[in-house]
C-alpha cells in the first residue's frame, strides 16, 4: 500500500530541496545499496546454506510427525544435497574468479 497522494507530493518536494540544498550528500542517499549488499557474499552463502539445511530438517520433522515417507525423503535430499550444490558452486565461483 503506498502513500496518499498529498503525501507523496511532500515527500518529493522535500527531495527536490534536499537536491538543491546539499547536491552531494542526496547523491550519496540515492547510491545507497540495499542492506543486504552491505553483506560480504562469504556470509550471504552462509546464511543460504544454514537456512537449506534447516529447511530440509523441518521437513524431516513435518514427515515423521505425520509419518509421510514422501516428505521424509525430500526433507533427506534437501538436507543432504542441497549444502553440496551451494557448496560445489561457490568452488565454481571461486575458479572463475581466480581465472580473472
């Protein structure tokens, strides 16, 4: 859901001046980067790879509570294989970068 409109019309008013008052530092809030991207990407993979892992041990769980053999084996795989991919391509990664 957005903003009224007469909101939205102060909001873009109070940028203009901001633009004419300090040119740089508007310049500098309009390069901000996401806060993800102030991340390194070692710790992105991290958190991708725990969060793989702990998804396939909550699936794992979900099927032997509801004694489901389907969702036991796809929480398995996901827990087992899902790591190795990310794994296997961030040493990819890693050769492709060296190479450059």
């Amino acid at each position: 859901m957005g903003l009224p409109e007469d909101e939205q019309r102060e909001l873009d008013v109070i940028e203009q001046r901001l633009a004419e008052d300090d040119p740089n530092f508007a310049a500098k809030l309009a390069k901000t980067p996401p806060r993800y991207r102030l991340l390194p990407a070692r710790v992105l993979r991290l958190a991708a790879l725990l969060l793989i892992y702990v998804l396939g041990l909550v699936t794992v769980m979900t099927g032997v509570s509801l004694s489901s053999p389907v969702l036991v084996a796809i929480g398995a795989a996901v827990t087992a294989f899902g790591p190795v991919v990310m794994i296997v391509q961030a040493w990819r990664d890693r050769g492709k970068q060296e190479q450059d």
